[in-house]
C-alpha cells in the first residue's frame, strides 16, 4: 500500500466527501420539507435548503483555489443519516410526532457535517490554505445556526405538541386517563441535540 498521501491530500478527499454530502442534503431537504406539518420547521428546512446550495458553491470555490477538480466522494455518513430519516418519515406517526422525528433527523445531519466542517477548517488553517478556511467557517457557522433553530423550535412547543396534552389540558379531559406519558409539569426539560459546539472550531 502506497504511502505517499498527505494532509493535504486527505483535506481534498475529505472536501469531496463533504461536496457529495450536501448535495445528497439538498435532496433530502426537499422531502424534509414536504414532510414537515409545521409552517415554521417547513420554512426551516427550506431556509437550510438555499443555504445549502451556496454550501455547494462555496465548496466548488474551495476546489478552485485549491486547484483541485471539482468532484464528489460518494459520503456514507451522510447516505446513511437520510437512509434513517426515509425510513422514519414512511412510519404512520401523527403529525405532531412526525414533525418532532424530523427535527432529530435534521440535527444528526447537522452534527455530522458540524464535525466535518470543523475538521476542514482546522486542517485548511493547518496547511496555510486560510481563504478556504474563510470560507468553510461560513459554512461551518450556517450548519451551527441551523442546528441551533431546529432546537429551539423542538424546545419551542414542537416536542410538547408531540408529548400531547399535559396536566392542565387533562383536567378538561376525562378521557384521558388512561395516557402513561408523564405530564407537561413533571416531565424533565432536557435540552434538545447535543451541545452545538462543534470539534475542532473556533470561531
Ligand atoms: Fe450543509
């Protein structure tokens, strides 16, 4: 086995990775979208999805300066993350619940690429390459906002919506008695994805 390949031969492997990703996501984000029964988390996804386009472009100029030819590697990571949010988005969840699945989707993919655009923006630096850096922090920085929106509409009535009805809303409801969810009051707020720090950045 040769070993001959570089860091900066890696960096080039990982940003067609990373080029493959997103046009995978922008797929993906189209279905996210139909699928979302919330104005809101629709205009999120749709929001995500233009960004996304220029997350591509922004590659394709990384690939120029670099002089490297603008090229995909098909990403596994990424297939497989929209491989588990197809499957999830055939279930027959109510609506509420389907809104709440699709949220989780979204933020694995954003973690992954939060990770992947941390790694290539702390090898650009590291390899001198500091425009391309410039740039991969851009997009760094949209995947984090994403990321951070997706939480706060999950935390912002989405997830509570999914719970169904709480403490007060049952005291209006006989019926409800038979519900084993615990209720709204007692239920622990925890906080919703991982912390949205990504390894490696710095910004
Ligand atoms: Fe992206």
């Amino acid at each position: 086995m040769a070993t001959t390949g570089t860091l900066r031969d890696a960096f080039v492997d990982e940003l067609r990775d990373s080029y493959d990703g997103e046009k995978q996501l922008i797929k993906a984000l189209k279905k996210m979208a139909k699928a979302a029964k919330h104005e809101e988390l629709r205009s999120a996804f749709e929001t995500h999805l233009e960004e996304t386009q220029g997350q591509v472009q922004r590659l394709e100029q990384v690939f120029a300066m670099l002089d490297e030819k603008v090229k995909g590697k098909h990403c596994d990571g990424i297939a497989g993350i929209i491989e588990e949010g197809a499957s999830v988005m055939e279930e027959d969840f109510d609506d509420a619940t389907m809104n709440a699945c699709l949220i989780a989707s979204g933020q694995r993919a954003e973690h992954y690429e939060m990770a992947a655009y941390g790694t290539l923006v702390a090898w650009a630096r590291v390899l001198g390459e500091d425009e391309a850096a410039d740039l991969l922090q851009q997009t760094l920085d949209e995947e984090k906002a994403a990321d951070e929106k997706l939480s706060a509409l999950a935390e912002g009535g989405i997830n509570d919506d999914a719970a169904g009805p709480g403490e007060d809303d049952e005291m209006n409801e006989a019926s409800s008695s038979s519900r084993s969810k615990p209720s709204r009051a007692t239920r622990p707020r925890a906080r919703n994805g991982a912390s949205a720090r990504a390894p490696q950045s710095r910004s």
